[in-house]
C-alpha cells in the first residue's frame, strides 16, 4: 500500500492494511474496532504480571526482556482481575508489519483514561513507550497498571488504541490557525494557538446543578471493563461542588471538563499533547486521540468538551478556573474519511460535558449546585 499524502490514516486506509496484513489480526475485527482515524487494540489470551515496567531498548524484544521480570502467568480467556498498583504485561491480538513510510502512535481509550487506568503499548526494540517505529515489523504489548479501581478484564478487552501516520507528522501552528479563521475551533472563549490550540479548565459550573468535577474513591469496588452503563455513580466517586478553584491532592484522580467546546473538522484529526509541567505540578489527560468529526457538526455535534483526567504529582496543586491545562494539535488525514466521530457509530461521547467513563449510570445529582 502507498500514500500519496501526507497524515493520518481515516477507516478506510486501516481496513486495507488488515487486507494487506500490514496490521495481522490473530482474530477477526470486532465489527466497531476500527474507528475514524484509529484501530482499538485487544487483549490477548495471557497477561504477565511483573515487577516493573520497563522498555526493552534497542538490542531486546519484549518476550526476551520478559524472561527475568515475569512474576506470575494469568489467563485472560474467562476473565481476570488486575489489581491496584501491580504492573501488567499483555501480548495483543494485533501486530504489524508496516511499510515503509508509515508509522504509528498508541494511547489509551478514552473510557480506559476515564477510569485511571495507566496503559501504555509497547513494540521490541522500543526506546519509547506508544510510540510505532517506520516500517516496524512485530508484535504488539499493552502495558496495564490500573491506579484507582481494580478492573476485571479479558481476552478481547480493548484498552488502547493506534492511530497511523503516513510521513512525517504536519501538526503546526499555522495549520491550527488556519483551520480557526475557516471554522472557529472552540464555540467559546479567547484562541491561545502557541504549541497547539490551549484549552482551560472549568471550575465555575457552567451547567446549573451539575459538579464541576469528579473525585476517585478509594478502596472502590471492582470494574468490569466491557460492561457499560452498569456502575452507579455514587458508589466510585464523589461529585465536587465547590467551585472558582480546587486543590488537588497528589495520589488523587480527578475528572474534569474544558471550558471550551471543541471540533475536529471530518478532515482533521486530533490529539491533546502533554502539557507543560513548568506551569504547574499536574498530569492531565492520558486518554489523547480525538477522532474526526469529534463535537462538529458533521457527527452531530454542536461542540463537544474535552473531559480532563487529572492528577496532581508529589504536592497538593491549586488549581483555578480558565486555567490552561492542555493544547490540542491538529493533523489533517490522508484522505476524506467515510464515517466520522458520531456519525452513527455508537460513539459514547459525541455532545459530551463533564462525562464519566461509559461503565456508569448517568449522574442524576440531588444537591442543587
């Protein structure tokens, strides 16, 4: 398969690289697991847990780095639980053999980064973590630490997500400003475009009777992660009410919410890139991938907010409302994808606000705000 543009592979180019087996599949797509711009990753059959990431530098694959790590084999087949604070290693269903000229970046679910779960894939001879070589040629390895909530996972289970990129990536400022000036990208608020398009958070409570955030409880109940709509709220987090700042407590997980709406043009996709951790001693968003269409009114969108997984790192953080907590960056696709986020695919968070992961019941407070 050739690319004659430059960018990010839509549906459409993935399928042919499953039909090229460029991307091996050790069984057959899921009917939903391609989506606009990315592939969903499953789990294998065996996970392995260890005493420790690691990556396996230039000189070693995974399977011979694993031999001297390993502290238990578990079988995935009928389910098992991963528990808090241990480090996982699962071979995937998936592997590669890409051309030349094409490569690949990994990052987790949304619903996985929602629910704090630290997945990060790795390939043999990595020297980074989510990060696909050109042209590699090879297996593929989630790395699965669950922080918060122990989870109940199995062969199949779909936790990360790849996205590939013909050529060298075209995300600049300029490409942003002139996707702004043809359709405003934010439905609100000032445009900061410097190392990406910024995004605050909302601290204020823009929706009446809505939290501002969310809060992890610890020592919670176990998540299945296939099992939507099944969890009540109350029961896994409580809601923040307090509003104009927030302290964050380090080894506390907090969900939060833009306060810009954000749209993905059907003809761009993007991604929110690590934010700068001189302004302030937090990581936010581990889930980054924002697929075509996101909040645009081609997938029926009106502008959909972008959901902040935040933790604060070694001290307590204050941080205040319209603050920058992230940028997006934009990256147009290879060609017109035929479906975009929304459109139909069953996409949980198309319109979306403060939304929790796609595991829990809507959240129908009784404080009045």
């Amino acid at each position: 398969m050739s690319f004659h543009n430059q960018g990010i592979l839509p549906a459409r180019a993935i399928h042919g690289l499953c039909d090229e087996k460029a991307i091996t599949l050790a069984r057959p797509l899921d009917p939903d697991q391609v989506q606009p711009a990315s592939l969903d990753l499953r789990l294998g059959p065996k996970a392995y847990r260890v005493r420790a990431s690691f990556l396996p530098g230039p000189k070693q694959t995974v399977a011979e780095r694993l031999k001297g790590l390993v502290l238990h084999e578990m079988d995935l087949t009928e389910g098992t639980v991963l528990e808090t604070g241990c480090v996982y290693i699962v071979p995937l269903l998936e592997s590669l053999k890409l051309p030349k000229g094409l490569s690949a970046a990994a990052n987790p679910k949304s619903s996985t980064g929602r629910l704090d779960i630290f997945t990060r894939v790795i390939t043999d001879y990595a020297q980074e973590f989510d990060k696909v070589a050109e042209a590699y040629e090879g297996p593929l390895y989630a790395e699965i630490s669950p922080r918060t909530f122990p989870i109940l996972a199995r062969l199949g289970s779909r936790l990360s997500q790849i996205r590939f990129r013909a050529g060298a990536s075209l995300a600049t400022d300029e490409l942003i400003r002139a996707l702004h000036a043809k359709e405003p990208l934010i439905t609100e608020g000032e445009v900061n475009i410097e190392g990406g398009l910024a995004l605050s958070v909302d601290l204020s409570g823009i929706k009446k009777g809505q939290p501002i955030g969310f809060r992890a409880k610890r020592h919670s109940a176990l998540v299945d992660v296939d099992n939507k709509g099944a969890l009540e709220v109350l029961d896994y987090w409580e809601p923040i009410w307090q509003k104009g700042s927030l302290i964050l407590d380090p080894d506390q997980f907090y969900i939060l919410a833009s306060r810009e709406a954000v749209r993905i043009p059907p003809t761009h996709a993007a991604e929110m890139v690590p934010y700068n951790p001189l302004v302030g001693e937090f990581r936010v968003h581990y889930a980054g991938f924002f697929d075509p269409g996101f909040g645009h009114a081609a997938g029926h969108g009106e502008g959909a907010r972008a959901v902040l997984e935040v933790r604060s790192h070694e001290v307590p953080f204050i941080l205040e409302d319209g603050q920058i907590i992230g940028r997006l960056v934009y990256e147009p696709l290879t060609e017109p994808p035929q479906v975009v986020y929304g459109g139909g695919m069953g996409s949980n968070y198309q319109k979306q606000g403060l939304k929790l992961s796609k595991h829990f019941k809507a959240f129908e407070p009784s404080h009045s705000g």
